[in-house]
C-alpha cells in the first residue's frame, strides 16, 4: 500500500499545482474581460481574439480545475444523507461511484475528445469569426481535462481503500473532508452567533 500511497500523495501534488494555475487564469479571464469592455466603450474598438480568448480561459478553468475540485472535496455531495452513514459506508459509496461513474465518463471524455482535437489540429481549424483564434488549443482542454480529473480519481481511489484497509485516514471526515464553501458557512455561522449571544 505505501507504493500506491506515494502515488497518491504525487498526483495530488500534481493536481494542486495545476488547481493553482487556474486560479490565475481566472484573474487573467477578468483582466481581458474588463481591458476589451473598456476600449470597446471609450475607444468603440473590438477584438474578437480577445473575446474568444476569455472563453478559452473559462473553459481552461473549469476543465484543468476539476481535478483539483475532487481534491478540495468542493464538488457536490448529499450531505444530509452522508452525515448519518458510518465511516466505512462513505467509503465504500465513494469507491463505487469513483469505478462505476467516473472512471468511465472519464475515459469517454478522453476517447471522444481527443480525435476532436486531433481533427482540428490536423485541419488548422480557425474561429469563423473575423480575426478569430485557431481552435485546436480550446478542444485540446477537453480530453486533457478529463484525464487529470481521471487521474485524481485514482488518487482518491487509493486513499478509500487505504483507509478501508487501515492504512490511511478517512478523507471524507474532519476538516479536510470539508469543502471550502462548507468552512466559510461554519466560520460565519460561529460569528453570528457570538455576536448575538454577545460570546466572544
């Protein structure tokens, strides 16, 4: 286990650092957005590169960022019924839905993404738009982003079973199961309350 434990502690490091590029290109996406907004109502010139390349960068965001979001935990989960299932159960369902649901809607993502991409590639694709951008960079994020969302999977798929084997901790419990909106609800929640109990 300790092997496949290195493995999933790389390809975390892996996906941290890529979740914290795209942190930045979400900065860049608002600086081209407001720059082409702004000279497009002073100087009533407009970029259509510019346009597309905002779109580039969003999707870039969502797709080389979903790897990272599975780490963080910050994707979309029933708490409500979670919260009331053992510890073991929780892994158990994850594991399952990790080899029955992700694993393969990944794969389907590369296999169809990539002959896209290779097509575009290979025809030199460009937008219709007048002074459009070359498409082949926008459907390379495809399956590219399926296959680090893929490959976290197997990271959190390793850390389910170390756990299930006594190997490991439970990530989906404590803190660090806890997505980021969670953290700042519960924060906030505690400092209403202080401040209405006058509890400081």
């Amino acid at each position: 286990m300790t092997p496949l434990l290195s493995l999933s502690r790389l390809i975390d490091k892996i996906s941290t650092g890529i979740g914290k590029f795209t942190m930045w290109l979400i900065l860049a996406t608002t600086l081209i957005s407001a720059g082409n907004a702004l000279v497009r109502k002073i100087f009533n010139i407009g970029s259509n590169s510019l346009l597309e390349i905002q779109w580039y960068l969003f999707a870039a965001v969502f797709l080389l960022g979903a790897g990272y979001g599975f780490l963080r935990n910050s994707h979309v989960r029933i708490d409500f019924l979670a919260t009331k299932l053992s510890a073991n159960a929780r892994n158990w369902i994850d594991i399952l839905g990790i080899l029955g649901v992700l694993v393969p809607f990944c794969s389907i993502g590369i296999a169809l993404g990539w002959p896209f991409f290779l097509q575009a590639y290979q025809s030199g694709e460009m937008s219709q738009n007048a002074g459009g951008l070359i498409r082949w960079p926008a459907y390379l994020l495809i399956p590219t982003g399926f296959a680090l969302l893929l490959m976290q999977s197997v990271s959190e798929l390793i850390k389910r079973v170390a756990f299930l084997r006594g190997a490991g901790p439970d990530v989906l419990s404590g803190e660090d199961a806890k997505s980021d909106d969670q953290k700042a609800a519960e924060a906030l929640e505690a400092k209403l309350t202080q401040e209405l109990t006058g509890v400081k």
